[in-house]
C-alpha cells in the first residue's frame, strides 16, 4: 500500500535537516576560527581533477614555523576535513586555509 505523501511535511523536514546542519557546520568552524589567521583558500580546478591552492603572500610571510629534528622548517597549516570534502563534492565553491594561533 502507497502512503499519500504531504509534500509540505517534506519541505519542513528538509528545512529542520538544513538548519542542524549549519549550526553544526558553524559550531565546526568555529574551532579552527576561534584563534586562526586566514593564509589562503582551497578550491577545485576548473576541470575538477585537482585542488587548486592560493596562498596569500604577506599572511604566508607572516606565519610562524616550526623545525624538525633534521633542520628543515615547515609551516603549520589546517584546513576542515568536513568543508573541504564539500569542496570536493561540489557542495562548496572554496574553503580556507588557516593557520592556528596561541
């Protein structure tokens, strides 16, 4: 037996999913935003098999860096594993690059 189906039911439900899922979409950024400076953004290749990186040149300049045991320095740098498969999946147009502070 078919069920009616309530299309406004439906429109609500969808409506209630997509308001949880900013709140947690913004409850995430919140932890690599809370002490971050923005360094650049990640985005996808206009033929979608690459990651394109833009890295500001004055913010990079100014990150700090840590040394390994072997003398090399590094710049430490995050990016949302969840924004970033939304990049990847079309969801998103470009996610941020950040670096944590304090």
């Amino acid at each position: 037996m078919k069920l009616p189906c309530n299309r406004n039911v439906h429109v609500r439900c969808v409506n209630m999913v997509k308001k949880t899922e900013t709140k947690k979409t913004e409850t995430e950024n919140e932890e690599y935003t809370g002490n971050s400076v923005l360094i650049g953004y990640v985005r996808r290749s206009n033929a979608g098999g690459a990651l394109k990186l833009s890295i500001n040149t004055s913010a990079f300049a100014d990150c700090s860096t840590y040394v390994t045991s072997d003398g090399q320095a590094y710049v430490p740098l995050i990016i949302s594993l969840n924004a970033l498969n939304k990049v990847l999946n079309g969801e998103r147009a470009v996610t941020t690059v950040s670096q944590m502070q304090g």
